[in-house]
C-alpha cells in the first residue's frame, strides 16, 4: 500500500520519494512557488528536476491519489462533485511555452476538471476521485452543434461520470453531482448502473406531450417549505439560511435534435425545484431545478437531493484552495506548460489534502485511514503521547486511530498549543509536513532494529 503522502512510483524510487517530499512541502508552505516549496538550492533543483522528468505525468499523480480516495469510500456513501474551472494567465502570458487559449481565446491557459469525493453523513472531503488536466489546441474549425459529443469538451462530464462509478464501486452509494454545465441529455441517458446523479439544470427542456420543463414544476404543491444553509459564494459574503419552497416530481424529457440518435427518445427522471421566499434585500434569490435519478415521492426524499446537492460546495472549496485562496496557481511564473500541468496535479491534490486536515481538526470520528496507511498510523501511535501535556486540554481527547486523533496530532506538530481557536490551514500543513517527517524517521530507526 501506498504511504498516504505518495503522489505515484513513476518507475523510480527516487522519484517516488521526491514527488512525496515536493507534496508535502506543498501542503506545508501552501505555496506552489518552486523556491518556497523547495527551501533551499538543493530543494529547488530537487522540485525541478521532479517536474522535468518524463516519467513524471500527471496522470499518476491523479490515478494514485483517485486509488486511495476509492479505498476510503469503501462501504460508505458519497457524493461526487464535479466540476471545470479555468486557470488564466491574462496579463502574464510572456514568455508562457505550450499553452492554449483561455476562455477569452486571447490569454493563455488551461482547465481542470475534477471529481471530489465527499462523505454525504459529514459533509467532510474524502479525496480527490478523478481529474483532467488539459490545455486547448486553439482555433476549431467545425461548429460546436456540428460536432459529436466524444468530439466537445463536455465530453469530460460523461468520461469523468464513468471512471467515478467503476473507481468507486466498493461505496454503499455514489451520488454524482454537477452544476448547470453538466445538464447534458446524453450524460443523463448514459447514467453507468448503480450511479446515481443530480444535475442542475439549465435548460427548459420538452417534455413528453409537448410540455416544458420548468413550467410543469411551477404547477405542483409546495411540499414543505425547509431552510439550507448556503456558504459564501464571493470575498465579503456571509454564510447564510434561505427558506426554500420544495416542490418535486416526475418528469418524462424527450432527446434533443443535438443528442446522439442512439441515446433513448425518453428519459424518466425525477425534478426537485427549490424556491427562495423572502431572500434578504439586494440577494439573489436561490432557485434550483434539480433533475436526479433518485426518487423524490415524499417531502423527506426531496429534501435529500438538495441537501445532496448542496454539497457541490465542496469542490468550490477546493478550487479556491488550488487558485484565489489558497496556494495561487495562477500566480506562478513557471512558464514550461508541460511541468505547470504536471505542477497543477501536484496542487490539486495538495487542495484537497488541506481541505481534508482542516475539517478533521474539530474531531471527525472519520478513521485516520482516510489520509494516512497503517505504518504512518503506528508512528502516531508513538509520536502522539510525546505531544500531550499534563492538564486535560493539553491531552488528545479523540479516540485513537480517528482522523479527529490524528489531526490534534499534527496540529499539535504544526504549533497549535490546544488553547485559543482552533488551528488554520497553515498550521494543519506545516503539520502535516513535519509529522511525516518524523513518522519517516521513526519508521526507519524500527527497521533498522528490526535487522539488528
């Protein structure tokens, strides 16, 4: 098993090792710049010559970490958020090598498209389930109506839906959730077996007999009205409780001119729609249209698919941390394309593992398995008593082997005293960084002595 820090074997024990110590240090610094990930000229090179290798891909880099997110999705049941999010360099483009346009199709660039595991019972980040990591070739000379899906970029929603649902197939349930952009008829009709999905939708679509979609839900009875507490969407927003009207039932779409002949003339599904009443002033009020493959015939089941929904956010979260808030991709003056894509995995991957320590930090009752193997876990069980101190808030409280556990213990590692607020991101990533450090240290004295 692959220790929790490992970012791919690459064919080399020595990159295997250094791809861990450039992760970790990016989760320490939360920074993605090369000379404050590598510390010092050695660490610089080290982290160089990392990115620069050809048996270093990103596609490892994500197939590895997507491996250990499915061991931890055993047996529970998860939402997966996906979503694409566009990492721009406008104005800093000089000098950039093998980049494509960005949105503008001006300003060079390149997208992300990635799938977060989350534990529907917690609401907390089990890992990273799939990415795409891809630059746009430039100028296409057929139309986007003209082409096939296999052809569009919205591929990624349907290929991304597939892996999630072959990667995760050990989970009690997968629920794959997407915004807006993934009401695609063809994703929806191509749902793999034991998949379930929820897409906001976006599109008005016909329904059997001639009908609209959203005006069929505007005629229904408000099942209940419930409040959903919404997280802060820009810089300066607060999080928030909206009242929302559910009304939810069947709806029968017909296929679209622009589907595939082969995808079904008819696709049952569920509608949810939650309305927004007495939205505070200046607010945009919510409303949702949720089409689902999960039943919503009672009050309780439609208010579960937009709680499920709901938990999109995560990945929001995540993106932020990767971008704006957090390690600030876009921000780096690395101007090789082919080690920033590589760099991008590495950040993504380091996003998540933020996200991860921090929401472990109020005391998830999660197992420490979720980001961490059983010989790091042997390591805290040694580390974690010299870390206590003599009165009881200096004692870890949470039961051993939890992530709750685990993360006083890095915390512990990254700082915190136990008193005054709880620790933030950059403690829980310097943290992380030395209590790996330690643990390699502690694993290799035992088995040295082991041989003796």
């Amino acid at each position: 098993m692959l220790s929790s820090e490992g970012v791919g074997q690459f064919g080399d024990p020595r990159l295997a090792r250094r791809g861990s110590t450039v992760f970790n240090r990016i989760v320490a610094t939360g920074s993605l710049v090369q000379r404050r990930v590598g510390k010092t000229r050695a660490g610089e090179l080290g982290m160089a010559r990392f990115l620069e290798s050809p048996a270093v891909s990103k596609e490892e880099i994500v197939e590895t970490v997507g491996e250990r997110t499915a061991r931890s999705c055993m047996g529970r049941r998860v939402v997966v958020a996906q979503d694409t999010t566009e990492v721009n360099f406008a104005g800093r483009e000089a000098g950039r090598w093998d980049l494509g346009p960005g949105g503008d199709g001006k300003s060079a660039g390149f997208l992300i498209h990635a799938a977060v595991a989350v534990d529907i019972e917690s609401a907390a980040v089990v890992g990273l389930a799939d990415a795409t990591i891809w630059k746009r070739s430039g100028k296409i000379e057929v139309s986007r109506q003209q082409r096939d899906l296999a052809e569009k970029e919205s591929q990624r929603w349907l290929t991304t839906t597939r892996i999630v649902a072959d990667l995760l197939k050990d989970a009690e349930q997968v629920v794959v959730v997407g915004d807006r952009e993934n009401d695609i008829y063809s994703v929806m009709a191509r749902r793999p077996a034991g998949t379930e999905l929820i897409v906001r939708a976006a599109r008005d679509r016909v329904l059997e007999g001639g009908g609209k979609l959203f005006e069929e839900a505007a005629e229904w009875r408000v099942l209940k009205t419930t409040g959903v507490e919404l997280e802060a969407r820009r810089p300066g927003e607060k999080r928030r409780t909206a009242r929302l009207q559910v009304r939810a039932g069947g709806v029968r779409l017909t296929r679209p001119q622009t589907a595939d002949d082969g995808d079904p003339a008819l696709l049952a599904l569920t509608l949810v729609e939650a309305r927004e009443v007495a939205a505070p002033k200046g607010v945009t009020p919510v409303h949702w249209r949720l089409l689902s493959s999960l039943p919503a015939g009672t009050a309780a089941q439609a208010e579960e698919i937009i709680q499920l929904y709901r938990l999109r956010w995560r990945i929001e979260q995540v993106f932020r941390a990767l971008k704006s808030e957090g390690l600030k991709l876009p921000e780096v003056q690395m101007q090789n394309g082919a080690k920033l894509l590589k760099l991008a995995a590495l950040g993504l991957a380091a996003a998540v593992r933020i996200l991860q320590l921090v929401d472990a930090r109020d005391g998830s009752k999660r197992p420490a398995l979720d980001v961490a193997d059983e010989a790091l876990i042997e390591a805290a069980l040694v580390i974690g008593p010299t870390l206590e101190g003599k009165t009881m808030r200096q004692r870890n409280p949470h039961a051993p082997r939890s992530l709750g556990w685990l993360a006083w213990i890095v915390a512990r590692m990254g700082g915190w005293n136990c008193y005054y607020k709880p620790p933030g991101p950059k403690t829980m990533g310097i943290g992380w960084h030395d209590f790996t450090q330690h643990a390699a240290g502690f694993l290799l004295a035992r088995r040295q002595l082991e041989h003796v």
